[in-house]
C-alpha cells in the first residue's frame, strides 16, 4: 500500500511539503540562539525592574525609621546617644 493510496497524498507532494518547510540545523541553531538571547535580556530586564524596586522600597523604609526615632527622642522615649547609635546602625 502506497501513501497514496493510504493517505490520498503522492511521495512526490510530500517531498515538495518538506522542501518548502524543513528546517535547516543552521536555521534552527540560529532561531534557538535568538531565542535563548531574547529569554536573557527579559529576565535582565524584569530583575533590573525589581531592584529598582526593591531600593525605592528600602529607602521610603529607611525614611520612615528615621522619623519615628525622631519621634521617639522628642518625646523623650528615646535618648539622643540610643539615636545617634541607630542613625549609624
């Protein structure tokens, strides 16, 4: 039984099939390789992001404790040498 007669195709269509739409190793090595720096160069991408992130996080925490120990020496709670040492903490 031929793929013909099987499949209702020709080995000679199938032939023509794979000529217009295999893919060469060099085609494909190169494809992977774009691919692989694309992935790299989004994941650069979204840490950059989140350490940008993370900094802006850290500094508006870093503002905070310094206005409550600011808080906390006017009142009294605190001494001026306690807040002294957690400025330089």
């Amino acid at each position: 039984m031929t793929n013909d007669e099987k499949y209702g195709v020709t080995n000679d269509e199938i032939m023509d099939f794979l000529k217009k739409n295999m893919v060469t190793k060099d085609e494909l090595t190169y494809q992977v390789g774009k691919l692989r720096s694309d992935i790299i160069d989004f994941i650069d991408k979204k840490l950059l992001d989140l350490k940008g992130g993370l900094v802006v996080l850290m500094k508006t925490e870093n503002k905070m404790l310094l206005s409550l120990i600011e808080i906390l020496v006017q009142k009294s709670v605190l001494s001026d040498s306690a807040s002294s040492q957690s400025y330089n903490a």
